[in-house]
C-alpha cells in the first residue's frame, strides 16, 4: 500500500523514525540495521512495509529493499510476527541472516532473542527455495569460512567489550574481504580491532 516515504529527519533513536512528509509526521519502526546506515538529520527515503492490525496500522521502514523483502518473507513464515522479524534483522545482518537459511543453519537463528529451535528450523524450511530462487545468495558468495576460526574471534570480541552484532558484521566483512587467505584467530582479532 506505501511503497516507501521520504522525507525530512524529525526523530532517530534504536526503534523508530519520524519523518516529516509535507507537514506529516510519520512514525516509521526500524531495525538496528537500518538505525546505523540513517544520518543524523537530513531528508531520508525508506522503503516500508504496513501491518494492519485489529488494534493498530503500523508503518515498519528499511534503509535498503533488500532488507524490506527479507522482512516481508519472515513475517510469511506461521509465529513469526512484526516485531520478531525485526529482532532477527536488528541482531544480523541481512547477508548473514540470508546465509544462515541458505546454508540450514538454524543455530545462528537461535541466538536472536525469543527464537527458540522450532521457529528457527521454520524460518529455515520455508524460507531456503524462495531466497535461493530470488539470488540474494548464490553458491559463489556464499560466505562458508571455518566456523570455528569464527567464533572464537566472536568470543574473544565479545569478551573485549564488543557488542556482538557488531563484532559478527566486522568479522564477516574481514573474512569476505581476505576470502582464500588462510587467516589466523590472532590475524582476525587484530584486524578486527582497527575497524573501531
């Protein structure tokens, strides 16, 4: 029904937007993804997606359409509402969400908060073809480095005082970035912190 919205930067903060459209303000909820690519002020286009409920028509906004159409295909899956997608989308990636269903991860999906096994297993079932039909994700960028070189950098961040999402993006972008270099978990710790 709308499509996107653009307009000026009123409000910013983790969970929402403002945008002034022509003296409307809109309320538009986000996730941390989008959050961290908005600038500060300015005029913003977000791309949303409108849930109509009983009690509430609610605008949820995307920096990029590809984040958009992923939300749009978690919240088809059964108990997978509004609010989870966007918990699954503030707590990774797009690349990586898209990955962990493509590659039958369902663990990675466990480790957003209020996905317990049987929903990530869900999302993973009826996700997998349509993601792979739609090519975000081919077998070539498919990121598949040695998992345990992985989470022991992950951990090691974590214990440095690294929010974990962010230490599981600066990691990505590290392994995507040497792909065939055979790295070390002390290489990967290391270049990890000049990111910051």
């Amino acid at each position: 029904m709308i499509a996107f919205i653009e307009g000026d930067l009123v409000e910013k903060n983790p969970a929402y937007v403002v945008l002034n459209c022509s003296g409307v303000g809109y309320m538009i909820h986000i996730s941390l993804n989008t959050f961290s690519k908005l600038p500060e002020s300015g005029r913003v286009k977000l791309h949303t997606s409108l849930i109509i409920r009983e009690d509430a028509h609610t605008l949820f906004g995307f920096f990029q359409q590809n984040e958009k159409n992923l939300f749009k295909h978690l919240i088809s899956v059964s108990g997978v509402g509004p609010n989870t997608a966007r918990m699954i989308l503030s707590s990774m990636s797009v690349e990586e969400i898209n990955q962990a269903i493509v590659g039958n991860n369902a663990s990675v999906l466990q480790t957003v908060k209020g996905i317990g096994a049987k929903s990530a297993q869900r999302i993973v079932v009826d996700l997998k073809d349509r993601i792979e039909k739609e090519g975000y994700i081919t077998e070539e960028n498919l990121v598949q480095p040695n998992n345990t070189l992985r989470e022991e950098a992950l951990s090691a961040l974590v214990m440095l005082g690294y929010n974990k999402p962010v230490a599981q993006k600066t990691i990505n972008q590290i392994l995507k970035k040497n792909a065939g270099v055979d790295m070390s978990v002390e290489q990967l710790i290391k270049e990890a912190l000049k990111y910051s």
